[in-house]
C-alpha cells in the first residue's frame, strides 16, 4: 500500500506552538512532529466527513440568510459573488481532498480552494463583488 501524504499549511495559533515554562511559543516543526506521530487521525471517519459538513453548513446558511431576510441575489451582487466564490471553494476543496487524479492537479486545487476561500472573506469585508480588488477600483 503507498503512503499518502498530506500538505498542512499552518499560518499561526495555539496548536502549533509547544508549552514551554513561559507559557506557548512557536517552533519549527512541532505541528508536523504531532501529526507525524498520529496517522490514525487521517484515516478516522471524522476527518474525512468533517469537510463535507462544514461545506454544507456554509451553503446553507448563505440560503437560510437570503430567504430569511427575502433579499434578491441580484440586487446584492457581492451577495452573489460570495455564493459564487464558496461553491468555487467547495469544487476546488473536492479536487484537491480527493477527485485530483495526481499530486500536481490535487496542489492546484489547493491553491485554488485558498484563492477562493480569500476571495470570499475579502467579498465579506468589502461587500463588494470585486472583493480583493476594490481598493483598486476606488
């Protein structure tokens, strides 16, 4: 059976620093160390079903909101964008977890999924369908 890997992207946080008599600090290689050291939580039924959840919890909530404020899409276009770039973010999340067909397409995919995800959160900030490009517009 091949190993499978897995790129974890950590950017910051309490999970990835090390207690130390001082209190949490960040060092290198810890979180990797950690997840290393535990492959049973990749193969846990949890972690495979967990983003399919999360996926369909944040779609339904952008209807559940539209519906129950009775807001038209198309008269809120960042409304729309936002929409738009979460089901952008789901397909590409889908690729890259498991419908990638090689490591290349599964790290694009991923690229991708997090160009989406900032998309969307800068859409939400903005409320602008140009998102990460408004200042450039203004």
């Amino acid at each position: 059976m091949s190993r499978k890997r897995i790129y974890v992207a950590y950017v910051g946080g309490t999970i990835g620093m090390q207690a130390t008599d001082s209190g949490y600090a960040p060092v290198a290689g810890h979180l990797s160390a950690l997840v290393r050291g535990r492959p049973e939580w990749l193969r846990h039924r949890l972690a495979r079903v967990l983003p399919h959840v999360n996926d369909t919890v944040l779609l339904a909530a952008a209807i559940a909101m539209l519906v129950a404020a009775q807001w038209n899409v198309f008269d809120m276009p960042w409304l729309g964008a936002k929409i738009a770039g979460l089901l952008a973010y789901i397909a590409c999340g889908t690729i890259a977890l498991r419908r990638g067909r090689s490591q290349r397409v599964r790290a694009g995919a991923f690229v991708a999924a997090l160009a989406a995800f900032g998309y969307v959160v800068s859409v939400a900030f903005s409320k602008s369908a140009a998102g990460p490009f408004v200042r450039l517009l203004h």
